[in-house]
C-alpha cells in the first residue's frame, strides 16, 4: 500500500492516546477506531501519505493536534474596532500564527471573471475602499483598486489574497476554506453555489493543498457538490446560531452525507457536540472568544475551535506533548 517493508513499518498509536485525559473518554476511542481514521493513522505512522485520501490525512493531522485546533478566524479576527489588521488579510493571517494558531480559518467569494478570492461578504463595501458586489468585479480589478481596510476604518497597503496567497503564509499547516456562496442582488447565473466550488476545488487541486484543506460551508448544495467530487476533500457543514441550537437535524444530515465535520456556531450544546463525535464527524466550534467558553468548550472533546483570539486559545491548552 505504501511501498514500505512490513518490517520497517510499525502501527503506532492513534494521536491522543498519549494523552490520558483524552484516552480515558470513551467517546474519544468509539471516534479512534473507526476504519477509515484508524487507517490514516497506519499511513502517517508509516511516513508515507502519498496512498490515502486527503479527507483521511486531514482527519488524522487534526486530532494530532488535541485537544484541539487552534483555529484563526478571519487570521486574527474580524474587521472590528481595535483590530488592527483586516480580516481575511495577509498581516491578520501572519499575525495570528504568530500569536499561536495551529491553522487559519479564510473565506472565498467568486468574481465576476470565475476567479476565487479570499473575503467574507458578497459586498466589497465593509472591508474595503470599493463598493458593490463581490460578483460585479473581476479579480484583477479588485486586487488593483480596492485597499482593505483597518479595524478603525482606515485604509491599509493590504488587498484581498488569493487562496494561493493564503495557503504560502499557512506554510505546512491546516488551512479551512468557507465557500462563501453569493445571495440576493449579488447572486448572478455564473456566481452560484456549483461555480464558487467548481472554482474553489480546481485551484486547490492545482496548488496541491488538498491534504491541507478543511472544507466547509453553510450552503447545504456546495457542500454536497464539494462531497460529490472526486477529490476526496474533507467536506463539513457550517451550521448558524439557532441550527446550532437546534443540532439533530443539521447533524443527522451532515451523517447522512458522509461528511468529515460538523461545524456548529457557540450555541451548540456539549450533548450536541458528543453526538457529532459518535456520528463519525469531528467538530469546530465557532467562533469561541472567552476564556471560560474555550475551557468549556475544550471539556466537551471538540476537535477544532475557531477563534478571533488565537493567542489566548493557545494559552488555554498550554503545550502540547
């Protein structure tokens, strides 16, 4: 299967089994010994990947990183008051592995010509100096006009990245990838669900990042074209403030889908987030900012939390090893 000797190839340990706290969770092990983590595992441990799915290696790195990944949101947070990068920006990006973030969380939005770049809303008009849809610009313009802005309102040297952008300031890490799919007077016959992910899919297949790549959506039709490929990405579904609340319906489609991860918002109950885990799915809870909430959170077993604060997350789970 990897083209390594049985003799020089040991199975090692599930990540986490190291960690008593962890190994004693039953819950915890029923999610161990699953087929297809099991054999991720058996793949890293023999150092070589090449032969796996990228939904399997992917699955495996995340829980190599419990109790667990410390995800930047927008990089370092939102475009909010005292901020001081933009979200979705190369500085907030660098800033918040700095201050400590296992991963970067991003979203992408399609342009008018079909090309992805990395931004939250479908409207230019919060983060940038330009206005109007998303989908009224190309990429080429964007990049050439529109200057992000500052949590203070004010204009920086920064533009909208490309994933390519992103993902070299990721380096080796994981990097989640929101499909941010247009709506309302934004949404145009060439900028729908099917194109944002068709767009999406080929550039990281083209950047060679699958294997690093944690896909995601609130838009129940890309992530099911997202599944449906032959790419073998790990695919969740986003879930809002009151479908959180609300979780067996959202998470008994997300099983039912075959999907790798449930991604509920805060209001997500700890019996939510326990059978997440015994349906199979790996679960990132956003976006988590206090310390008392990422402590509770963290109790519950998640196996992602996505943060505006990744330096104080970092200080909560201390180190790993």
């Amino acid at each position: 299967m990897t083209g390594r000797s049985p003799a020089r190839c040991s199975v090692q340990a599930g990540p986490g089994e190291h960690q008593p706290r962890r190994a004693r969770d039953p819950r915890r092990l029923r999610e161990n010994v699953s087929t297809v983590f099991l054999g991720a595992i058996l793949l890293v441990s023999c150092g070589d990947v090449r032969s796996s799915l990228p939904r399997e290696v992917v699955r495996a790195r995340v829980a190599e990183l419990a109790p667990a990944v410390n995800l930047g949101h927008r990089g370092s947070g939102m475009t909010v008051p005292g901020n001081p990068w933009p979200e979705n920006s190369a500085a907030g990006f660098g800033a918040a592995l700095a201050a400590g973030a296992d991963a970067l969380e991003l979203d992408t939005e399609i342009t008018a010509d079909g090309r992805v770049i990395v931004m939250h809303d479908d409207r230019l008009d919060r983060t940038t100096t330009c206005s109007g849809c998303v989908s009224a610009w190309t990429a080429a313009e964007i990049r050439a006009r529109c200057s992000l802005l500052d949590g203070a309102g004010v204009p920086t040297t920064e533009v909208p990245p490309t994933l390519a952008e992103a993902f070299a300031i990721a380096g080796e890490r994981l990097v989640s990838v929101e499909l941010k799919v247009n709506g309302g007077e934004c949404l145009t016959a060439t900028t729908g669900a099917d194109q944002l992910t068709d767009a999406v899919l080929t550039e990281l297949t083209a950047l060679g990042v699958e294997s690093r790549t944690l896909l995601s959506s609130f838009d129940r039709a890309a992530v099911r074209r997202a599944r449906a490929s032959d790419r073998g990405l790990y695919v969740g579904l986003l879930v809002g403030v009151v479908e959180s609340a609300a979780w067996p319906e959202p998470l008994a489609w997300s099983v039912a889908n075959g999907l790798d991860a449930f991604l509920p918002f805060l209001t997500i109950s700890a019996e939510g987030i326990g059978a997440a885990r015994d349906g199979g799915l790996q679960t990132h809870v956003w976006t988590v900012n206090p310390e008392a909430t990422m402590r509770a959170f963290l109790a519950t077993g998640v196996s992602g939390i996505i943060t505006d604060a990744p330096g104080r997350l970092a200080a909560v789970q201390g180190p790993r090893g």
